[in-house]
C-alpha cells in the first residue's frame, strides 16, 4: 500500500493513538509524547499498510508578522521507507503552509540532535547556521526568537544556536545512508551533546513560488 498521511487536532489524540507512537522505538517516550499533545496544534501521521511509520507535531503561527511552521517534535521509524516517510511529512507540512499562508515567505524551524535530520531541510533555503555562513544580525535574532517559541532560550547560545537540555522535543531521524551526509554539515553538531539532551535550533526559509510547488 502507498504511504498514507493525516493531520488532525493534536488535542484529539488518544490514550491509545500515544501508546502506538510510544511504541514505535523512537526517541520519544510516553511522558514527552503526552506534552507534544498539550503544547502543540497539529498532529501528523504517516501510515503504510495501517501501520505507523512516522508522526510530527507541529503548529502554523506568526512570530513577529512572518508566518511560521514549526515542528516540534518529529519521529520517523527506522525502516527502509524512512525517507519516503520523511518526505510525507515534510510535504504536508508545506501543503498546510500552503493553505494558511498563500503568497507568503515563510519559516520553517525545529530542534536537531544530529545532521541526519537535516535531510528534512534540504527543500529549504538560507537554512541557518550553516556551513561557511557566519550568522549575523537577523539570522541569529531567528535562532533566539525560535529558541524562545520552542521554550529553551534560558538554556539557549545565539552563538551556537545550541540550547541545553532542550529535548522535550525534536526532529528525529536516522539517515539511511549516513556515509552520505555533508562531513561539514556533521561537524557542525560536534558541540551538541545527545547524551545532556542538548539541541540545535535550526530553521529555514521557503519562499512563495516555492511553496506552491513544495506544497502542491
């Protein structure tokens, strides 16, 4: 069967629907997962024969004016349609983009523990930080207005754009060719420590034209 992605009101989740997430071995335990539900709008599952392959959730908002969808939590299950599932997901956060901000610049961020979840991004430009980009000025008032939405920035660097002991939430995902991944864009994550639950807000920008593509 093909990949089958839902969202839904995070608030109508279940006992039951958090239990199957729990269970899907993923970064996430139940306790966290229960937070997700409270903190957050939306809810987005991807599903291959009825099976749960990968959820996210995430909210659409304004921060300052811009319109911004962020990811709060992500989780892929380790399987060889990790990649098809990532791109379910990401493909429908940028379809309800779409709908809420037609014609519009927007900004999409999350937390990351690893350069595998980049993967996510690559559809994004000006994704900050970066390799061989020195954020300044806007680019790092992003990182710390980010950090203050996702509820880290008493624990968040703007140098860094690290903030530690941030992991009640995160994009996580395994790569599943991590010979693949840009030595540059893993050498960016050498300060973060998984271990003392540090992650890195990153975020970036899909304008108008490519939305309507992205999210078509």
């Amino acid at each position: 069967m093909p990949l089958v992605v839902a969202t839904n009101d995070a608030i109508s989740l279940t006992d039951a629907d958090l239990d199957e997430m729990g269970s899907m071995e993923g970064a996430f335990d139940i306790g966290a997962l229960s937070k997700a539900k409270e903190d957050w709008v939306l809810v987005t599952t991807a599903r291959i024969d009825d099976k749960l392959h990968g959820f996210m959730f995430s909210t659409l908002e304004r921060i300052g004016g811009t319109p911004c969808v962020l990811i709060g939590m992500l989780s892929v299950r380790r399987h060889s349609k990790r990649d098809t599932v990532l791109r379910g997901l990401m493909h429908e956060a940028y379809h309800r983009a779409l709908m809420a901000f037609p014609d519009e610049d927007v900004v999409v961020g999350s937390r990351f523990v690893s350069a595998d979840g980049l993967e996510a991004f690559e559809k994004l430009d000006e994704v900050t930080p970066r390799p061989g980009n020195r954020a300044v000025g806007e680019e790092r008032a992003w990182g710390r207005r980010l950090a203050k939405r996702f509820g880290v920035e008493s624990k968040y660097d703007a140098q860094s754009f690290v903030a530690k002991n941030g992991q009640s939430g995160f994009l996580d995902f395994e790569s599943s060719k991590p010979e693949k991944l840009d030595p540059e864009v893993v050498a960016l994550f050498e300060g973060v420590n998984p271990t003392t639950a540090d992650v890195m807000v990153v975020y970036g920008w899909t304008m108008a034209e490519d939305l309507v593509k992205l999210g078509a």
